[in-house]
C-alpha cells in the first residue's frame, strides 16, 4: 500500500535528515552557556537531576516579572549572549534561521522587517508600524530605523511569541523581541574579542566594568564592524555586500540606598555603507532599438521573465549617484527602582533619536536611458515613560503600570532620474510619442543654431515629504492568582489610546540644470510657441499618481484598543507544566506614506494558544509543545502597487490590509546525554492563509496562502572536551531550515515567488554553521575558528520590480561562505 506522505511528517523527516548529516545543530535555549566550561569527568550510571534543571533554568522578564523559562506560560525562545559569539552574530538577522518561526530581513539594515509566526510586514515608512516589537531593556524602539542595531553587550535575547501587547504595549501584536543587555557589576572585569576574515572582515569590541565603590559600578562597551564586501560592481569595481559599523554603550549604577537603584544608559551607533546590491536579471542582448528618429536600444516593455538571467550568475552594476546607506543612532535610558516591604516601584524615562539614509540603485544597470534610484530619509526623536508597580503575596502575583510614548518623525521619499529615462519611462507609458522626448528635441538644436544646449543628461527629482507626530496613552495591569499550590490562573489588560497627526508634502520637481538651459532657450521656445512649463510637471509624483503638487494635506486620527488576556497554567508534577491561553493583540492603525489623505484601521489579532513544557531528569531532557490558532483583521503589509494606468508613474510601496488566519505546532528539544555532549531541535509547522484581502492589482486573494513556508526548523549540537593542552576544545555545529514560500496570485507583482523560468525565487533555504574553539582555564583566553554557510548555500531573496515602466527588474541574493579566526581574552 502505497502512503500518502503528510506535510509535517516530510517537512520533520527533511529536517531530521539534513540535521543528521550535520551532527544536528542550531540555538536552541540554554544549551550554549555551559558548552565552554571544562568539567571534570563524571560517571554515567545515574543523571544528574540538577544538571538537567539547568536545561530550563534561565530567568526570564517575559512577563515583567523574574521567573524561569519553564515556568512562563508563553511561547518563547531564548538566544544567549553565548549563542550569540557561538554565532558570530552582529546583530539578530544573522542568525534568525536558527530561531524557527523568526524571520527577519535585513538586507538594508535602516529599512529592516521583522515577522513571527508568519505575522510582520515592514515597519519601513513612518505612516506604518510593524507587528513585531523590538525592545531593548524595556523600552520600545522607535521604528525600523532604529530597530536592527548591532549587539552590544547583550545579555540575552527573548523571542516571545504571540501577542505580547498587555505588557510589553506599543507595536507587539504578532510577538515580541526583547533584547536584555548586562548591567554594572561589583567585580572588575576587562575582556575582548578580535575577528579576521574572508572579504576583509575585521570585529573588535572591548568591554571595561569598574567598581567605583560599594554602592556604584560603570560599564562600558565599545564595538567596530568593518569589512571590505562580498559583492562587486562589473564597470567601477565598487563594493557591496560590507560591514561598515561601529558603537558603543556606556551605563552608571548608583545603589542609593539598599532599596533605591539607579541605571543610567547611554547608546550610540554609526553605521555607513554601500546600499544593497541590485543585480538587473534583463539582458543586454535582449535590448530593442528606440523608435525612429531615436537611437540607442532599450530594455523590452513589457519584461518579458523567460529571457531574464539568473541574479546569481549576473553581472552587478550600480551607477546610483550618492548610493550609500547611513544611520547615526543615540539613546539614553534612566531606569529608578525602589524596593517596599509590599513590592517595588520603577520608573523608566527613555529618549532616542536617529537619522537614516538609504539611497540605492533600482534599475540594475550603467545606463542613462534607465536610470533610477530612490533615497528613503528619516529623522525620528522619541519619548517614552513608563511607572510600574510590582509585588507578590501567597495568592497573587501582580504588575499594575502606566506609560506615555510621543515621537516625533519626518521622512522624504526621492526618486532621482535623468531627463533621458523619463523619455523612455513616457514612451513606454503612451504619454509621448517619439517626437514628443527630450532626445528628438535636443537633435533640433543645432540645426537651429543652440547647439551649445542640451536637453539631456540632466538631473531630475521629486520626492514626498512626511511629517508625524504620535502620542501614546497606556494603563495595564496583569495578575497570576495561585488558586493552588498546582494551579495559576493569570488576568491582565492593557488599555491604548494613539493620537496621531499625519502630514503629506509634494514639491514642484527640482532639475536646476535643466531650468537653466529652458532659460536659454527662452527666445526659440518663444518664437515656436511652446510653453517652457510643458518641461517642468512632476512627472513620478503628481495629482494623477495621488499626490498633488504643492500642497500640503493633513490627517489626525485617535485609535482607542481595550486588550486582554487570560492564561491558565497546571503544574502536572514538579516538571512538567500544561497551560492554554486566549490573548487579544493591537496594533494602531495610520497612513501610506505617498497617497495622500489615505489612512487605514488598526490591527487586531485573537491567539488561541495551549502548550506543555516538560523537563525529564532521568533522561536529561527538555521538551516543549505549542499550538495556537489566530484570526488577524486589518493586517498591515508594505506591498508593491503597480504604477497607475496612463501616467508616467512608477510602482510605489504602499500599506495595504487584510484578514487572515492561522493554526500551527511548535516543537523545542534540548538533551544532554553526557556531560560534555547538547544536542537541540526546534520546529515550527504554520498554515496560513487569507479570509479577506484584495491586493492592489486587484487580485481577490481570499482562501490563498499569505507566502509564509509551512514548515521552518533548527538543529544544534555542541561537544566539549575537557583536559585538551591544559584548557577544554569545544566544537558547536548548527543547522537551520526555511520551507519554500507559499505561492499565491499575487507573488509575481511582489518578487517573492517563482517569477522566471531562469532562476528560483522563494525556495527552502538552509544554513549550516560550525565552530571550534579552544578556552584556557577560568576562559581567560581563548582562539576559535568558524564557517557561516559552510555548504555555500545561495539564494534569490527576491525580485524588486519598481523599475519595471523601464522594463527592467532588479533581484536581490543571499551572501557566500564566510569564514574567520577569533581571539579573545578577559582580565
């Protein structure tokens, strides 16, 4: 009898086999911090109950209370700072495939997008918002920009799935990423760590606590990221694809009194580099000749993919000018606790402010005739305060809080072309005839004796002008009640109010040196009859496109949310815990950025949730399952409209919405057979897929799939050996999985699914990590070597069709192996 094969089942037996031929391997909770210690022999026959505790017992804020992981009724996942170096991990997307569920894209890093459990979409543009909130200490960051920053630090990253909006708040609908970094310390300690590697990587950070006294510590950290790029431009040789980062943290702790604790931070960041390389994937020798009188050759239009190349093979060309990719970033956090005989009291004040910009190439091509590239600029200044009472008797656990957000945040989308591309953006719309471009004119002048001027080669801009202002009101409150020595029953609600004033700005087009030369021409058009001003309408952003020229529009807006939870826990024994939940999250809703006047709803999601986590001391092993059910409404996404109808427009990004629900199954396994031997599986089985959504092709998307892979996985093991030249070998392996895309009509407009016959875009995806090191005693000093993508694993991300009026598309890929050697030493 032949079986018919599930897709669970093939995706768990996929990722088995290919963790198998790993060894296994991947981050999963816990394992990594005790891999590195030297530990003397031990004999089999009897486990280690402590030792297997240790599995699950890393404490945890999930819930704004210190309680250990596997005694926290939410779904979550632990990455700590030792994964993190296990790694070489900069910041969270370079190891996301090893957190299943997790997705995080970052190939330009002031514009980064986030997604759990399938949930997410780009915060990218300050009239949206993502679902996922980033969070470090506490304290919400501002924006995407603002949300991807290098680690430094860290102490540990908790990755909560689930709606988190009760106590986390602002933006946390799909789940939370809460970043913890180490505070001041009462011991001396001074360390570092030094990398080189391929392309010319160069890490450094160095980290200095001191005491000042016995009441007061500073700590201070500093990092720099530098490399030379994986990536090369095939006519200038520019570089792409590098590391060019660097920042530093610093943090006062003043114990005031026994019971009074302040924490003083401070956060800065610079980054500046080469914006994300953009392969064009039309070819040169499928370019047609421009309609007579013109000459030259341009792209095809329509595209046509089945002559596209594959991005992989393809010559990289990026002629942007002023194409780079920056942000300077400051935070400063005050956090005041006091201790009461019935609880505490804290108060967290928070400021952060940053500036991006992020100018890159969109056609792919060193050709006048198709030039294109946009800027996104962002200025953004925020405000947060949060007070919060805590504390605990025999039947309860409570947390009781107000907080206050503003932010302030303006934005400037460009698009920079030339005047002959908007020649070949007309003609390819129907707007001119040949006779009509600025080549045919520019070939009259010297026949009628203006010679000295040229129509082209002349630069051209528009851009749309955003300002923002967001006030934020928050009270909350989240009480377990132990009903039993066995069983907690947890209530809590948050109530949002969200003020916010919206502003759209479209200036007339800036072509200074193409008004200079309609000057003088001023006599000849004059003397033919032609109005000069025929030369000076918007032509990307104008009334036809949704945004009218010089004039300023506003919107306001309050959104009010009431959103609760209620879990209910059971201590089966002493190790094994079930617990089912209903929680409701939120998100506010807001503005597309390039059409005026337009708002949409806010984001509601109800997430039904049971699990059970289990520790077996016996046989040294932690077992955790999930599986919850959500029905989203209003989902907002940042998607590609194509440009409208008859205009010289080109596509934008814009924030549409749907419904949509899912059910899924979560998996996390750690066991330590042997003293020095970790072994980890993780798995996320998701299907997802729209209730309502019309896309802005208008496609009816209802009962399709979202895109999201039904299955995602991780693997990890690490080996210790003790006594090795005086100090402990540890070899670490890791291994992570992503399941193709789920097609659906829309996925062609979007790049993300198949869209050529020539190259794949939107299949699974692996990763395979490994790691050795040596540590001398106490870990005073160390070397490692590493490989990231060991098996040279490359992908197509995605295809960009923005410069698809040109008939061009650019894609995007994945980076080659990478290896290094590291150095580290501590005092």
């Amino acid at each position: 009898m032949m079986m018919r094969q599930r897709p669970l089942s093939a995706s768990l037996r996929h990722l088995l086999s290919g963790g198998a031929a790993l060894l296994l391997c991947a981050p999963l909770p816990a394992l990594a911090d005790q891999a590195a210690t030297t530990t003397p022999p031990k004999q089999a026959s009897k486990p280690d109950t402590h030792e297997v505790k240790q599995l699950g017992a890393i404490t945890v804020t999930a819930q704004s209370r210190a309680q250990e992981m596997q005694d926290v009724p939410i779904a979550l996942q632990i990455v700590t700072a030792k994964q993190v170096d296990t790694l070489a991990a900069t910041d969270i997307s370079k190891m996301d495939i090893f957190v299943p569920g997790l997705v995080v894209s970052a190939g330009q890093p002031t514009q980064p997008s986030y997604a759990l459990r399938g949930i997410g979409g780009s915060g990218f543009g300050i009239g949206t918002e993502p679902a996922v909130g980033v969070y470090v200490d506490g304290v919400y960051a501002a924006r995407s920009g603002g949300a991807l920053l290098a680690f430094n630090d860290i102490k540990r990253i908790e990755v909560l799935k689930g709606p988190q909006g009760t106590l986390f708040g602002r933006n946390s609908a799909a789940g939370a990423i809460s970043i913890i970094t180490n505070e001041p310390g009462d011991t001396f300690e001074a360390k570092g760590t030094f990398r080189y590697g391929a392309y010319g990587e160069r890490y450094g950070d160095v980290l200095l606590n001191v005491p000042l006294n016995q009441d007061m510590a500073l700590r201070f950290s500093v990092l720099d990221n530098q490399s030379d790029g994986w990536a090369r431009d095939s006519a200038n040789g520019k570089h792409y694809g590098g590391n060019h980062d660097w920042g530093t943290r610093a943090q006062y702790r003043w114990n005031i009194t026994p019971n009074t604790r302040v924490l003083l931070a401070w956060d800065h960041e610079q980054l500046k580099q080469a914006p994300q390389a953009a392969y064009s994937v039309v070819p040169l020798s499928s370019y047609v000749p421009r309609p007579a009188p013109l000459t030259g050759t341009v792209p095809p239009f329509p595209a046509d993919p089945k002559t596209w190349m594959n991005p992989l093979h393809a010559p990289l060309y990026g002629d942007a000018v002023g194409a780079a990719e920056t942000r300077r970033f400051n935070g400063v956090t005050l956090t005041v606790d006091h201790s009461f005989g019935w609880g505490s009291f804290t108060s967290t004040t928070a400021w952060r402010n940053f500036d991006t910009y992020n100018l890159g190439d969109y056609d792919g091509t060193n050709q006048r005739d198709t030039y294109l590239d946009t800027a996104n600029i962002e200025h953004n200044n925020s405000w947060y305060q949060e007070f919060k009472l805590t504390g605990n008797t025999d039947l309860v656990d409570w947390v009781a809080g107000t907080s206050f957000y503003h932010e302030q945040a303006r934005q400037i989308s460009r698009v920079d072309t030339y005047t002959d591309s908007l020649d070949t953006l007309g003609l390819n719309s129907g707007s001119l005839g040949p006779t009509d471009t600025f080549a045919f004119y520019n070939s009259l002048l010297p026949l009628v004796g203006y010679g000295q001027y040229t129509l082209l080669g002349d630069p051209w801009r528009e851009e749309v002008r955003n300002d923002e202002n967001i006030n934020s009101y928050a009270v909350y409150g989240d009480v377990i009640w132990h009903l039993t020595d066995r069983l907690n029953l947890t209530t809590g609600a948050r109530y949002t109010l969200d003020q916010k004033q919206f502003s759209w700005f479209n200036p007339p087009r800036y072509a200074p040196q193409l008004d200079t030369t309609l000057t003088g021409l001023a006599p000849l058009l004059q003397l033919v009859g032609i109005d000069p001003s025929v030369f000076q309408q918007n032509q990307v952003f104008n009334t036809a496109t949704g945004a009218p020229v010089n004039v300023l529009a506003q919107a306001r807006n309050n959104w009010r949310d009431f959103s609760p939870r209620v879990v209910l826990d059971y201590h089966l024994t002493p190790n094994i815990m079930a617990y089912g939940s209903v929680t409701r999250g939120y998100k506010a809703g807001g503005y597309n950025m390039l059409e005026f006047n337009s708002h949409y709803s806010p984001e509601h999601v109800v997430n039904y949730e049971g699990g059970i986590k289990t520790v077996f001391p016996e046989q040294n092993l932690l077992l955790n399952v999930t599986a919850y059910y959500y029905t989203y409404k209003n989902l907002q996404a940042l998607v590609l409209k194509p440009a409208t109808a008859g205009t010289n427009g080109i596509p934008e990004y814009v924030t549409s919405t749907s419904d949509q629900h899912a059910r899924g199954l979560e998996v996390e396994l750690q066991w330590a057979p042997t003293d020095g031997l970790r072994l980890g599986l993780n798995g996320a089985f998701i299907n997802s897929t729209y209730t309502r959504y019309i896309a802005p092709d208008g496609n009816n998307l209802a009962g399709q799939p979202t895109g999201t892979p039904i299955f995602s996985g991780a693997a990890s093991l690490s080996y210790t050996l003790p006594h090795v030249f005086n100090g402990s070998l540890v070899y670490d392996a890791s291994y992570g999985y992503r399941g193709k895309s789920r097609c659906n009509s829309d996925s062609q407009l979007q790049g993300n699914c198949q869209v050529s016959p020539n190259f794949t875009v939107g299949s699974a995806r692996q990763s395979v990590d490994m790691r050795l090191d040596w540590n001398a005693p106490g870990s005073r000093w160390g070397v490692g070597v590493f490989v990231t993508n060991l098996l040279n694993k490359r992908y197509v991300t995605g295809v960009d069709n923005t410069a698809a009026p040109f008939g061009l598309a650019v894609a995007h890929i994945t980076p080659p192996r990478m290896w290094g050697v590291e150095l580290r030493a501590k005092l």
